[in-house]
C-alpha cells in the first residue's frame, strides 16, 4: 500500500523516475504474494513467446 501511495505521490509531483521505481517497488511486493508456481509458469510463458516474436523477427 505505502508503494503504491508513494507512487502516486510521485506521478503527481511530476517526477516519473520517481514514479517508475516505486511502481516497480509495488510490483516486486506484489508478486512476492503470490503462488511461486504460477509465477514459474507466467515466467515459462513469457520466454517462450519472447522466443517466438525473435524467432518470427519481430
């Protein structure tokens, strides 16, 4: 919560590098919740797609 406040905060005053390192703060806390199979999964499935688009040359 205090993450995402001071996020908020930030994009408010205008300082968007400010901004983005507590947004990415807010995440990591986030994901840190979260069930580490699905997060192994979510990251199996980037990298496979991520693999595709190089693989297609896009």
């Amino acid at each position: 919560m205090e993450a995402g406040a001071r996020a908020r905060d930030a994009e408010a005053r205008g300082d968007d590098v400010r901004a983005g390192e507590e947004w990415r703060r807010y995440r990591l806390i986030k994901d840190a919740a979260r069930d580490p199979d699905e997060l192994l999964a979510e990251g199996i499935a980037l990298s496979l797609r991520a693999a595709e688009l190089a693989a297609s040359g896009q």
